[in-house]
C-alpha cells in the first residue's frame, strides 16, 4: 500500500505536534496543587477519550452510509474507526486508573463515568468481533453496520453521565470554565491536536488497507 505525501505530511506533523505537546505538559504547564505531578497524565488521558468519543461517532455514520449506500468505502471508514476507538478508549481507561489510584486511592471504581465508558469498550470489542466472524460477507456488513447505529446509543450516556448522575469524575468543561490555569489549557490544546493528528494517520492508513484488503480478498476468490 503506497504512502501518499499527505499522510506522511500528517504523520510528520503528528509527530512534531505530540513533541511539543510533551514540552508544553512537563515544562510550560504548572504542577496542579491538589494533585501534583499525577494530574499531568490528564493531558494524555482526556485527548484520548475525547478522539476516542470521534471514532465511535464515525462508525455510526459509517455505519448509515453502509446501510443506505451499500458501498466498501463506507464499511471500511466504520472499521476503522472502530479500531481506532477501542485502541483509544482502552488507553484512555488505562491512564484514568493509573490517575485515579493515587487520587481515589483505587485502580477501579464503579463511578457512572467509568462504568459508561467500560460497557462502551465492551460494546465495541463485540462489534469488532463480528467483523471478523465468518458469516457471509455482504450479510455481515448489514449486520455490522446496524450494531454500529444501535452501539452509538451508548455515548451520550458517557459524555453526560457526571451530569446524569452522582458521580466523583471531575468535569472537565463546566459553566465555571473548568478551572485551569491558561498554561494548563495551551497544553491540553497542544495535546489535543497532536492526539488528533496521529487518530487522523491511523484512520486514513487502516481505512485504506481494510480496502486493498478486500480487493485482494475479491481477486483471490475470482480465481478459485
């Protein structure tokens, strides 16, 4: 699969961007007085749910293009995605346990935030799963494609669910603004675009090899 000179433009500029972002985190940002050193993995942890939350949202309209479309492109855009929300949704519980054991003095608890967002990543483990099942081709991408209409139920559940319920999940945007310091914010920006760069690279590159996949998979059935 040939890399074009926008992906590797992409990538450069991820690579650059996630560089500066670690400069501005440990070196422009402050040491939050509450918490200390242990809060600076939120700059990693919220860019990854946040992409995370983007790649579950382009599965579902991949997902309704595949069911009114009928094409591979849109199928293809759904997995990936998909992929790509598991990979980041799983680092991004990974890095909310390691904050969160010094903080709550647990790796784990049953907050509505967490629980949400843990039944989310089984969700979509199960819709990557079927991807791979061996039903009919053709009857698993409708299948596929309704389970990633049906699964994006879910999010809103997540994002709103430290207004929904009790919950000890610190907001992070709140009608107070959040209560971070500037320099706090410049980093997370920083991070936040570099994170999205290197999510934008990995989506277009899997997007691409799931459909140089199926071509491949169509010539060699064509000469069975």
């Amino acid at each position: 699969m040939k890399v074009t000179p926008l992906i590797s433009i992409l990538a450069v500029a991820a690579g650059l961007t996630l560089v500066g972002a670690h400069l501005a985190i440990w070196l422009h940002a402050p040491v939050e007085a509450t918490m200390g050193l242990v809060q600076k993995i939120f700059y990693l942890h919220l860019p990854l749910a946040w992409w995370a939350m983007l790649s579950f949202f382009l599965v579902f309209v991949g997902s309704v293009g595949m069911l009114f479309r009928k094409t591979a492109s849109w199928d293809a855009l759904a997995g990936s995605a998909a992929e790509m929300g598991v990979l980041f949704s799983g680092l991004a519980l990974i890095t909310g346990s390691l904050w969160a054991r010094p903080i709550w003095n647990v790796w784990w608890t049953w907050d509505p935030r967490l629980t949400t967002a843990l039944i989310m990543w089984f969700v979509y483990t199960g819709y990557l799963v079927l991807r791979t099942s061996p039903i009919p081709h053709a009857k698993r991408r409708i299948l596929c494609a309704v389970l990633g209409i049906v699964a994006f139920v879910n999010i809103p559940f997540v994002f709103f669910s430290t207004r929904l319920w009790r919950s000890i999940h610190p907001s992070v945007i709140t009608s107070s603004g959040g209560g971070m310091e500037p320099e706090m914010w410049q980093a997370m920006g920083i991070s936040l675009t570099g994170v999205g760069l290197l999510w934008l690279v990995l989506v277009i590159l899997r997007t691409r090899q799931i459909l140089v996949q199926e071509r491949l998979d169509g010539l060699w059935a064509a000469r069975l």
